[in-house]
C-alpha cells in the first residue's frame, strides 16, 4: 500500500458530506410519512438530537478523523468507531418522534425483524460480531485500501450502533424493553464482551494491523504505541458511555417507584404496534387452525415489556383458567 505523503493534507470528503445531508433531508422525508400531529412534530430535544448527530457523523466521517483512520493511526480508527456507535447511532434514533418510527417500522417483515433483533441476547450477539469482526486484520487491510469498503464498513458500524442502542432507548415502538435491572446487566455486557479486542491491542507484543505501520509519521508515535493507545481509549471511552447509561436507568426507576408513577408510561404508538401484532398473529391461526389456539392479545409485564401472546399467567395472581385453589368451595 503507498501512504500518501502527507497524513495531515486536506481532503474536502464530498461522499461523506453527501451521507450526512442525505440523513438529513431522510429524516425530513420521514416526518412528512405521518399526518400531521402535535405527537408526530419533533421536540427541541429531537431537534438537538439530530444535530448533534450529524455533527457527530460529519466529524467521524470527513477529515482529519477518517483520513488517519484509513490509513494511519489504529487510535483514530477506534474513536472513529466509537463516535459512531456510541454516539451518532443513538442520537439520531431518539431524533425521531415514536410514530414516524411506529411508521417507518410498521410493515410485517420490518416489524418481525425488529421484534428479533432487539431481544437483549441478539442484540449482544449480533453487535459483539459486528465490532469484533470489523476488526479483523483482512478487513481492516480492506478499509484501508479501498474507499467502498470503508463506506460499507462505517454504515454496518451504524447500523450497529442502533443494535446497541435497540433494546434500551424508549421512543422505539414494538422494541423490546428489559427493566431498569435488565437495562444495566444488558449495557454492563455489551461494554465488556464487545471491547474485548481492546486487552488484546493493550497486551500484544506487535503490531497486529500492518495497514498503520507509518503512524510514526501521522503521530510521532510507534506502531506498537499506537495500537496499546487505543485498546486503552476503547476501554475508557467505552464504560463510562454505557455504564452511566444503566447508572440512568436506575436512578430513573428509583425516582418512579419513589414517586409512585410508572417509568414507562404506556403511548399509543406502542398499543398500536401490540394490537398489529395480535392481528397478524391471529391472521396466521386462521390460516392453520389445527394449531391450539391461545389468546392473541399481548399484555403488559410486571416487569416492563410486554406479554407475549399465549402468556396468561396474570400478574400477582394464579394462571388464568386453572383449577380452584385448594381449600376453595
């Protein structure tokens, strides 16, 4: 590979400012796919979300950061990644009101995708694969040489990044939703089984990426040097983001229950994607009645979340349609 001669010149990155207004003018075209509503007009705080987001994006994705990231520094590669998964991916889904999302995710196959991938055990698996497996030595000498891989690498970063994020943000209509103690063992496992290249990059003995062999001359910094820096960056920037989000999340339910209120009220947006659901459940039975048939209408969990169709055992009380209690008359 021939590095260019100067790590620091100036590329202007018009594809990557091509992306960045095109999220912005999507996000635009996806407010118009809901009728006009106080519930489906975004906030000040979507409206900051959004911004903060595509800066965060523009910053990961144009120069300095994506130039030594592609061909110089593994440092900068990392806190490329680390932008975009723990900070743009987020940001911009809580931009969206909950029904342009109810919307955008109401057809079948979309909604049965999402119903899947935001089970907390997926989505640890599947985030885990993507951050690992887009560290691999092949892969990063991919990125490096190649322009499209590195577009094709960034937007499955992204798309990562909202698989992370799945399970714990609230304005996502038929996600699941773990409890607050739920919450923080999901985000204290994706913090630990994802990042741990970073021990690996902390503990070699040799440069593991020959692509960033010249970081010397970027950096003034040893290949070697380079690649510890940002398996101890990954670890720092990595906990405190997801460790203070669960902090949040049980503060959060702790006020509630202090306070005698719900920590998640119940929307429309999320009744709605439960009735649709039932319907499409109930559209299958029909379509094979052989099956047992069981009640179609998911309800409310104890714990949060929502009872799967079939569930009935009540809450706080004996399964529905057994026996009298003994002693009973």
């Amino acid at each position: 590979m021939t590095h260019r001669a100067d790590p620091w010149a100036f590329h202007p990155h018009p594809a990557a400012w091509a992306v960045v207004v095109g999220v912005a003018l999507a996000y635009l075209l996806a407010l118009h796919l809901v009728p006009a509503s106080s519930r489906a007009r975004p906030t000040r705080r979507q409206w900051s979300s959004l911004a903060g987001g595509l800066l965060t994006l523009a910053v990961a994705l144009t120069w300095p950061l994506a130039d030594l990231a592609a061909h110089w520094s593994l440092t900068a590669l990392l806190a490329q990644r680390l932008l975009i998964t723990l900070a743009a991916a987020p940001l911009l889904l809580l931009a969206v009101p909950a029904p342009v999302l109810a919307r955008l995710t109401r057809p079948a196959p979309i909604d049965a995708v999402l119903d899947f991938v935001t089970r907390p055990v997926v989505a640890v698996a599947a985030f885990s694969a993507i951050a690992v497996g887009t560290l691999a030595s092949p892969v990063v000498a991919e990125q490096s040489s190649s322009a499209l891989a590195r577009g094709g690498i960034d937007a499955l970063l992204l798309a990562g990044g909202g698989l992370l994020w799945g399970p714990v943000l609230r304005n996502i209509p038929g996600a699941h939703r773990p409890g607050s103690l739920g919450v923080a063992v999901y985000l204290f496992v994706q913090s630990i089984v994802p990042t741990f290249p970073a021990v690996i990059f902390i503990f070699a003995r040799h440069p593991i990426y020959p692509a960033f062999a010249a970081v010397h001359r970027a950096l003034g910094v040893s290949a070697l040097a380079d690649q510890q820096i940002s398996g101890v960056m990954a670890k720092v920037a990595t906990l405190p983001v997801l460790w203070t989000a669960a902090w949040v999340a049980m503060a959060r339910a702790q006020a509630a229950d202090r306070e005698g209120r719900d920590v998640e009220p119940l929307t429309w947006a999320e009744v709605e994607r439960q009735l649709e659901r039932a319907s499409r459940s109930e559209a299958r039975r029909r379509a094979h009645p052989r099956r047992q048939r069981v009640s179609a209408i998911p309800r409310p969990a104890p714990g949060g979340g929502w009872l799967p169709p079939g569930d009935t055992q009540s809450p706080g009380g004996p399964t529905q349609g057994s026996g009298p209690a003994p002693g009973d008359p």
